[in-house]
C-alpha cells in the first residue's frame, strides 16, 4: 500500500549563536536637546475697555392733558316711600 503523500520535509536546523559580537553602531550618539529659549509673556491684551459716557437726556414730552370733569347726572325721581303697615285699631 503507497502512501498518498511524501514524507514531511524535516525542520531546519536552529541557528547556534553569532560568533561575533555585534559591532559598533553607524550611527553617533544623539546630540541632547536643550531647547530654546523661552516664548515670553507674548502680546499686550490691549487697553482697557472704553468708558461709556451714556447718550444724552431724554427729551422731555408733552405735558399731561388734564382729563375733563365728568358730566353730572341730573337727579333722578324721588325714590317711592315703601309703604308702612297700619297700626292695628285698639279695641
């Protein structure tokens, strides 16, 4: 009976370790940063705000109409005396 498939490949072997040590860096150290100097306070923030004199006066209306005096009434009717009860007749 073959098999359907080839044997599996065998692992590749590990690498041991490099027998030199790793050299010097192409690169030079980096340089420290100070940093600059300081901004300062910056701009002014301006003057104050500008007083506000007010405007002018108001100007004065008109005087008041004085309203008219109401209209009398003329008297009305005398009123009707409402009706006394008569004194009972002594006996």
């Amino acid at each position: 009976m073959t098999q359907p498939y080839p044997d599996p490949v065998p692992p590749a072997p590990t690498p041991g370790p490099s027998p030199e040590p790793p050299g010097p860096s192409p690169f030079p150290d980096p340089v420290p940063n100070p940093g600059g100097p300081d901004p300062g306070p910056g701009p002014s923030p301006g003057p104050g705000p500008v007083p506000n004199p007010g405007g002018p006066d108001p100007v004065p209306g008109p005087e008041p109409v004085p309203s008219p005096s109401p209209v009398p009434k003329p008297p009305g009717p005398d009123p009707v005396p409402e009706p006394q009860p008569r004194p009972e007749p002594l006996s």
